[in-house]
C-alpha cells in the first residue's frame, strides 16, 4: 500500500482495499446494521453499506469490460427478448 493509498483510505476511499478486506469489512458494516437499535445509527451505517456496494458493483463492471471486451451487447435486467419501447 502506497502513500497515495494510505492518503486515499484516510479520506474515506474504498478503491485501496482488495476484494477480499471489501467483503470482510461490509459483513462487518452489515452486522452493526442489523444490531443497531439506534434508528439515527442504523440510518448512517445504510448509508455507508449502500457506498460499499457501489464500489463492489463498479469493480465487478472493470472485471467484466477487461474480461469481455468485445462485448457489445448487454441483456436487459428483465431479458434481452424484451422490446425497448416501453
């Protein structure tokens, strides 16, 4: 981890963990979630899990472009044999 990471992750930014401290600290996140009894808190930790699942869904898009890259199409959330014009 560079310094530039170091500055990153004390700002708040995800992008310097692996997937695999990613995972672990959001299971972690989640659980204070579910416990928390405060609605105050539990409003904040939502939040904070709804970040962790944006940068675990940015990664996975990076992953899949560097995996697929002449990938043109991409199916509908509903199915690639639904019309487009709803």
């Amino acid at each position: 981890m560079g310094i530039f990471d170091s500055i990153a992750r004390g700002l708040g930014s995800l992008r310097p963990l692996s997937v695999a401290e990613l995972e672990d600290e959001r299971e972690a996140l989640r659980q204070r979630y579910v416990s928390s009894d405060n609605v105050g808190e539990a409003s904040n930790l939502y939040s904070e899990l709804h970040r962790y699942d944006e940068e675990m869904t940015r990664r996975a898009n990076e992953a899949y472009e560097r995996d697929n890259p002449d990938a043109t199409t991409r199916h509908r959330e509903h199915g690639w044999y639904l019309p487009n014009d709803d």
